[in-house]
C-alpha cells in the first residue's frame, strides 16, 4: 500500500508542480498556494520520493498507453506511470503492496541521493520556508476524497466500467484531480459515471499538454542554467588567463624598477666614489670608464677640489649640523669672493670656512656662548655680503673663525689679538678677553662696550651706515645692527660723555623704520627714465650750433641720434666694443654740458666708470630687455652704492653687467652698462 | 622750514656724495643744492674738513664737496680752496675754486676770473681749446651772487657766448 501512495503522491506532486511552474511560467506573482506547492514539492523530494527520474523527464507523469474506442462506442484508456516509478500501475491499497520492501529499499537509496537538476531548481525555489503541516494536511484532506469516490464506485457496481477498478488509471485521475464530495449525489447511475470519466479523461488530456510545456521548460532551464555554467567557466577561464597576463606584466615592471633602482644606486655610489677622488671602476676591465679632463686643472682648480674633498668627508662625519651649515656658507662665499677677483677675501672666507668645518667635528667641551656668537656672525656675514657690504662681511668671517678658536678652547692671545672687535661686540654682544695666563675667553659686552662698539663700525664703514642710513637700511643692513642701536641707546643713554653717539644712532634707527617700507626698490622704469637711457637728455643751443649731452645716452640707436644733430667735434674721441657687446664711448668736453662732466668724472672717481665717458647697451637690447634688467636689479641686485639721494645696484643680466640708480623714493631713475663688465667691484 | 644733518651725518652724506640717482647733469646739480640745505651752518672743524678734502678724494670729488659746503656758506673751506686753486692743474678745477673763494667773498677769486677770461679772449696757447662753458658752469653753478651774475653777463657778451639752451624733444622709443 505505501507504493500506491508513494504514486498518488507523485501525481499530486506533478499536478502541484504544474500548478508552480505554469505560475512562474506566467509570471505570475507566487502566492500563499504557490508556496504551499513549492514547500510540499520540496518536502516531497527530500523525504519520500522513490521514482525520482533526474533529468528532463517527468518523473511523476502518467503516460497513456491506450485511448481507443470500441464497437459500442464506448472509449477505453489507460495509463501508466513509467517504469522507472517502480509498480506504479499495477496494485490497489497502499496498504496491500507486495513490493512495499522493495520500494522501501528504493527510496531509501534515493533518500541518499542529493537532489540535482530540475529538482535542485525546484528545491532552490522554496525559499520561503512554509509551514509543511498546512501541506499535509492537504494531503490527508485529498486523500479522504480519493478514498470517498472509490467508495461511490463500489456502490455503484463499477466493475465492468473499464478504468474504474481501484487501481485504475481513472481511480488515479480522481485522486490525482480531486473528487467534488457532492458527486457523490449525482453519481447516481452507470451514465453519470461515464461521464465524469470522460471529464476527467478530457481534463487529463489538457493536462498532459501543460506537462509537454513543464518539460519544454524544464529542458529550456536545464539548457540555460549549463549555458551559465559554460559561461562561467569560459568566465573563470578568461579569468585565469587574464591574471595570468597581468602577473606577466607586473613581474616584467618589477623587473624594470629593479633595473632602475640598480642603475640608479650606482650611479650615486659612482658620484660618491669620485666625491671622494675615489676611481669607482678600479680594478674593472672597464677601458671607458671616467672622464678624462681636456686640460689639467690649474692649481686654483686643484685647490678647490681638494678643500671640496675635505669639507664633504667633514660634512659626512659632523657632530654639529648646524657649523656644518656655515662652513658651506662661507665656502660659497669664498667662492664669491673669488669670482670678484678678491683673493684676500676669499682667503679669509675660506679659511673661515674651514674653521667651521673643523669645529664641526669637535666632540670635547666646547664654549656654547661662543659657537653660538660664532653661528650669529655667520649669519650676520651672509646678510652683510649680500646687501654689498663684503669689507663687513669678511670682516665677520675673521671673528667668527677667532671665536671658534674660543669656543674649542684653542686659542691663544697671540692667535686672536688682531681681531676686529668691534664687529664681534656690535653683532653678538659678546667679546673677547684674557685670563692672566694669555688664555683667551667669551664674556659679554658691557653696555657701554658695545654702544662704541656700534659707534665704530658706523664710522668704519665709511658713514654708510650713518650718515646714509636710511638708504644702507633700505639695502638691508643686517637687522641685527638695528636691534644693537635699539638696545644699546638704551642701555648707555646717560650713562657717560659719550652716550651721545648712541641717541643719534638712535634717532637714525627710528628713521630707519620711519622710511624703510618706502625705500624697497620698485621695478617700473618711469617713461623720462626710459628716454633718459635711450635717447639722453640733449641740450641744444638756440643756433643749433652746439649739442650737448647732459645725462644718459646708452643705446646705439641713440648715439646715433645725437651724432645726426651734433657738430663734428663732438664726435666720440674713443670707442671700444667689449667682447659682450657693450661699447664704452668718451666724448669731448664740448660733447657734454658742464655738469654732466663734472658728474661723469665724480663717478669716475669713484670707481663707476670714466671722465667723459659712456657705456652703450649691446646693439640688440630692446627697451625691454633694459627694463627686464632693472626689474631683476630691483629683485637681486647688488647694492654698490648708497648715499641719501638713492643707491646704484649692480645686476648682472644677459651677460651684462649692468647699474642701475635708485632714487631715494627706491624707484629706479636710470640704467646703463658699468664700465668694467665682467668684474664686480 | 629745513630739519638739517647734524654735522656728523652732513659729514658722512659729503663723502659719499655722487649726485642725484636721475643719472644726468642738471640732477647732479640739483642734489648738490639739495645736500647744501641741509647742511648745519656749524663750521666743520679741522680735523673734519681734513678728512673731506683728503679722504678718498678725487680731484673732481673734492670740488664737488667743496663746491656744497660753498653753497653751505661754509666759509671754513676757504684756505683749502686757495690751496687747491694753486694745487690743481686742470682749468675746470681752478675756476672752480675760484669761484668758491669770489662766492665767500675772497677777492682774490675774483681777480682769478677776471685774468682767466682776459687770457682767453687774447687765445692764449694753453686755452686755444678751452670750452666757455666751463666758465659758465662755475659761475651758474659757484659764484652766484649778484657780482657774480654781471661778470657772467659781461664775459658772455665780450665773447659773444650766448647759447640758451633748450632740451631737445625726443622721439618715442622704438
């Protein structure tokens, strides 16, 4: 008997299941009932499906096997399930079954099996989870009703009726289809039988061709989901070649940073090696390796180099980074100086430079009030050398050098007696003094040391400072000379006869600040200041006889200009073309008005040029060439000159060395080539 | 009214004089008028006029220190302006100093003035190529005073010197 109802179940099973698919098919939304179908069709395969068919077969349909009519009329079909279903067709009640061990034996194994295929489709579909006690008591409830029809066919005398048997197909059908309890009232004769036979017959039919389309669609979805596995794996494949490329690719750019990294280490240890004079390529096969000089190098050269050497192995093995810092400072100064042609301050600066590097390295007790006077005056030197102040600058130097002698506990009176204390005194506040045994050490100024300290150093720079002192501010004289006024004007006022120095140097500090923001160098030439340098300025006489020049001239187009106009006498008594194209010209007295003589040979005799004589911008300089240089002198020019009606700085621009003249208002006023090209004063 | 230099700071703007930053001759001219302004009428002592006339001085430089502190009225200078009336070889420079000493009232310039323009009009060998406009210049620029002014006039009408000067319009730049 369990066969049987393991088969009505697998009929109810399909017809539920068509119910499912025909839903999804449709597109219709699932339900509560269609849940319900899909929850028993789960449960039907998990727990108790013997005849399971894998594949695209129905393992639950019916089959018919005949659907023939007789000589009477009369219709007679027939089903079967497959075979594969086990005894299916065959059998009455469930409960009689002689194969029920077999069947038994048969679900067990397929209980074993892990459903696949459709029925993997169909269970992935539950994924509700629905109450399978409302399932089975459906079940029990069709049941009953199958039970009830077969019992209507036995009052009625239904043997005889083909297909009506207990284990007909028709009694299948009924259970299968369900069975209307009120026909229990009008299956009242043989007629009404066969004619619900024949409903269920045709019902059967129709449902039998919406089993072609479940398997239409289940093939359809068995097709799709290996076409989705091909994909997949042809996707893991791609993948896979994909990665495989890629790691190709990483591992040949691996392989190229590498390369570079090598190459670029030693192409550094190769500068390291020839910093240190060293022959990177020694006891290497390599004949091409090292460049060799076209020329020896002068022993200028081979100095340079040799102190570059010792200074880099110095800078490697510092103590002090900060002595490191200003012993590279005021090499760069000593080059400078070098550059300038003054070779007794590019030994002080050298030498100073040296002292810096030296002490760098000193690991013993060091003064720290004297390394760090030392460090000021270094910055005090750089910020001296670049406002045009070398003397001073230099000056720094030698004391900084001497204090670092103090400061490693070196130095000796004799050593460091001849030095310019004022520098020290008036930049650090400190100064030197001698114990009685000669040895020399750091103490700080007194008040008053220091203000003469100050006092002298203005008078020693040849009043720049004081008597010009705006403009020397403006060029930027060392803030710290500033702050000593300050401070020191304070300190001292009253305090002896010779205080007053230090309320005028006061006085002039405070106008210092006063005027300072104004006097910075502004760029614009003014367009009389453009012609002015082009053109000149050119007097003529009433009769037009006499032509004179009376300020700048110094552009070739504008010589020529004036030699149109002037009388042949006033023809230029030299010219010399400079190898970068700037031409010096001296003029005849009669060339020139009065003043302007006298201002040419004034200059001249102070170092900016020659009596009667101009200097002519090279032939291609346009007027914005000229103005790109006086911007550039106004950024970074040298100041070479200071006095209280403006200051001249030197720039260098284009291969020419050019001045240029800042009025007190820091705007620039003129512009021209200085005479000696070339060789900064 | 004008705040003037102390005499230290007037003596440090002297030595480092070089004229109006304009780059031309009437500027130079005008710094120097500028700079005698505001000079203090407090004599410079010796040692300070020392230290002017001899300090990195120029033939020209001196001169044109002198040439302020005459506008300054600093009469102090005048033994230094004989001397290098007598020192200086150049013609420019003496009539300068001549001019300073007739501008302080020393007769003596005066006199130098009047015997240079009668050794120029009679051509003398050492002046054939003498410009008068240098004569003019340390007249209009030293000896400015009323005398001054009508020697001038009377110099430019014997040697019938009389220029006016007008600047020349320029172009614009190319």
């Amino acid at each position: 008997m369990k066969s049987k109802n393991s088969n009505s179940k697998r009929i109810i099973s399909a017809g539920l299941a068509l119910v499912l698919l025909i839903n999804t098919a449709c597109g219709v939304r699932p339900g509560r009932s269609s849940t319900i179908v899909r929850s028993f069709l789960l449960e039907r395969y998990l727990q108790d499906d013997a005849g399971t068919v894998r594949g695209d077969v129905n393992p639950i349909e019916p089959v018919l096997v005949d659907n023939s009519t007789d000589s009477d009329g009369n219709q007679s079909i027939s089903f079967e399930v497959p075979e594969h279903s086990g005894a299916a067709a065959s059998g009455g009640n469930s409960s009689d079954s002689d194969d029920e061990n077999e069947n038994d034996t048969q679900d067990d194994a397929d209980e074993q099996n892990i459903p696949r295929g459709l029925p993997r489709i169909y269970a992935e579909l539950n994924i509700e989870g629905e109450n399978l006690e409302q399932q089975r008591e459906y079940l029990r409830g069709h049941a009953q009703r199958l039970a009830e029809a077969r019992e209507a066919c036995r009052a009625l005398n239904c043997e005889g009726i083909p297909g009506l048997d207990q284990a007909s197909p028709g009694a299948i059908r009924v259970g299968r289809d369900g069975f209307d309890p009120s026909s229990r009232n009008t299956l009242k004769t043989k007629e009404d039988v066969l004619k619900e036979i024949e409903r269920l017959e045709n019902a059967l039919k129709a449902q039998r061709a919406e089993w072609e389309k479940i398997r239409a669609a289940a093939r359809e979805k068995k097709a799709q989901v290996e076409r989705e596995h091909q994909e997949i794996a042809a996707s893991v494949v791609r993948a896979i070649d994909e990665a495989e490329k890629s790691a190709q690719e990483n591992n040949a750019l691996s392989e190229s940073i590498q390369s570079e990294l090598i190459q670029n280490h030693n192409s550094k240890t190769e500068n390291i090696y020839k910093e240190f004079g060293l022959d990177p390529h020694q006891g290497s096969n390599d004949a091409n390796s090292g460049a060799q000089l076209s020329r020896p190098a002068t022993p200028y050269e081979a100095e340079v180099e040799r102190l570059k050497q010792a200074n880099t192995l110095l800078r490697i093995t510092s103590v002090n980074t900060e002595l490191n810092d200003s012993a590279l400072m005021f090499a760069e100064m000593a080059d400078a100086s070098a550059r300038r042609g003054n070779l007794e301050s590019y030994d002080i600066r050298l030498s100073a430079a040296r002292a810096f590097a030296w002490a760098s390295q000193h690991k013993g007790n060091t003064d720290e009030n004297a390394i760090k006077a030392a460090l000021d005056l270094s910055v005090g030197a750089k910020s001296l050398e670049s406002q045009g102040m070398s003397q001073l600058a230099d000056d720094s130097a030698r004391v900084a050098k001497t204090l670092l002698q103090v400061a490693l506990d070196v130095a000796r009176l004799s050593k460091v007696i001849d030095v310019p204390l004022n520098v020290l005194e008036a930049f650090s506040g400190k100064t030197l003094d001698f114990t009685p045994e000669g040895q020399v050490f750091l103490r700080d100024c007194s008040a008053l040391e220091r203000g003469f300290a100050i006092g002298s150093l203005v008078l020693g720079t040849g009043g720049v400072l004081l008597g010009a002192a705006p403009m020397a501010i403006a060029a930027g004289v060392a803030s710290k000379v500033l702050n000593a006024f300050k401070e020191q004007s304070a300190a001292v006022h009253g305090a002896a006869a010779g205080a007053r120095i230090f309320d005028e140097t006061v006085a002039v500090a405070r106008e210092i600040e006063r005027t300072a923001p104004k006097l910075m160098a502004e760029a614009t030439l003014t367009a009389y200041g453009k012609k002015h340098i082009w053109f000149g300025e050119i007097r003529v006489s009433q009769d037009k006889l006499k032509v004179r020049i009376d300020g700048g001239l110094h552009t070739h187009d504008g010589l020529q200009k004036y030699l149109a106009q002037a009388p042949v006498e006033n023809a230029p008594v030299s010219r010399e073309m400079l190898p970068n194209g700037v031409e010096r010209v001296v003029f005849p007295e009669s060339a020139l008005t009065g003043r302007e003589a006298r201002k040419l040979s004034l200059a001249a005799e102070k170092g900016f040029g020659k009596a009667n004589g101009k200097t002519l911008f090279p032939s291609h300089w346009t007027p914005e060439t000229i103005e790109n240089a006086v911007r550039k002198a106004s950024i970074e020019g040298k100041v070479v000159s200071v006095t209280d009606k403006g200051s001249k700085r030197e720039v260098l621009h284009e291969g020419i060395t050019v001045i240029v003249n800042f009025g007190k208002d820091g705007r620039p006023k003129s512009a021209f080539p200085s005479w000696n090209q070339g060789e900064f004063k | 009214m004008t705040k003037h230099y102390s005499n230290k700071d007037a003596l440090h703007a002297l030595l480092n004089f070089l004229g109006d930053a304009d780059d031309s001759g009437s500027g130079f001219s005008r710094a120097m008028n500028e700079l005698a302004e505001l000079i203090p009428a407090e004599p410079f002592s010796k040692q300070q006029l020392d230290v002017i006339f001899q300090q990195n001085a120029g033939p020209t430089t001196r001169a044109t220190r002198a040439t302020i502190l005459v506008k300054a009225g600093h009469s102090e200078i005048l033994p230094y302006a004989n001397n290098l009336l007598k020192e200086e070889n150049h013609w420019n420079l003496k009539l300068s100093y001549a001019a300073m000493m007739a501008q302080l009232g020393d007769e003596s310039g005066y006199q130098f003035l009047e015997d240079f323009f009668k050794r120029y009009m009679r051509k003398e060998e050492d002046l054939k190529h003498f410009d008068l406009e240098e004569l003019v210049y340390v007249f209009e620029e030293i000896l400015i005073n009323e005398r001054g002014k009508a020697m001038l006039a009377r110099f430019c009408d014997e040697a019938d010197y009389h220029p006016d000067w007008q600047e020349l319009e320029q172009p614009d730049l190319p």
